[in-house]
C-alpha cells in the first residue's frame, strides 16, 4: 500500500506561480511513474504531467512551457512548478503513483497498481 501527502495547492491571480508536491509511503516495491493529474467538477479527470522512474517527463499539451515536473526518485517525491497559471488550470490536482507490480519481456512489459492522492485545490482568480 502507498499513502500520497499533497501539498502547495492554494489561490494565486492569473500570471502567477504555485508550487505542488507529494510524497509517497508505504511501499516498498518499485514505483514507476510519478505525476499529478487535475480534474473539473463535471468532467473526466486529465493528465497534468507525469515523470517516469527513467525521468522522462510527459505534459499536457496545455501546460508545456508553463509547468515544469520534477522528481527525486529516493525520497519518492514529485513537484509540479506552476507558472503563468490561467483560470484554466483551476482544478483540483491529484497525485499518482504507478506501483510495479510485475515484470516481462525483459523489463519493457510492466504491469503497475496506480495510487491517488487525495487532491489539492488549486484556483486561479483575480
């Protein structure tokens, strides 16, 4: 089992930075990908950016040169930097992890358990 600690979520004008962070516990098996995902009430819930164990960072079209994720693989921890926030990315952000779980095909075929945080609320308003 992994427990998420999210953290950074809060108000911020239009233009202006906020900074995200979790932290994973709880597990001692591999964890894979990494990242945070935000979701509207009303709507399905989207990939943000995610950072994979080999830090390989993927990001939404919507946020690239905005945001930036980065990852400590030790410490089981991951930031989201937020920059230019719009009222757009008003949501709630929640932290992902990807729990190896097995492995095949020479280490290319994972199979992994996803983990959620509990989510951060992140507003963007003048």
């Amino acid at each position: 089992q992994v427990q998420l600690v999210e953290s950074g979520g809060g108000l911020v004008q239009p233009g202006g930075s906020l900074r995200l962070s979790c932290a994973a516990s709880g597990s001692s098996s591999k964890i894979t990908d990494m990242g945070w995902h935000r979701q509207v009430p009303g709507k399905q819930r989207e990939l943000v950016a995610v950072v994979t164990s080999d830090g390989d960072p993927i990001y939404a079209d919507s946020v690239k040169g905005r945001f930036t994720i980065s990852r400590d693989l030790a410490k089981h921890t991951v930031s989201l930097e937020m920059n230019n926030l719009k009222p757009e990315d008003t949501a709630v952000y929640y932290c992902l992890v990807e729990v190896l779980l097995s492995e095949d095909n020479g280490g290319t075929d994972w199979t992994t358990q996803p983990y959620w945080g509990q989510g951060t609320q992140v507003t963007v308003s003048s």
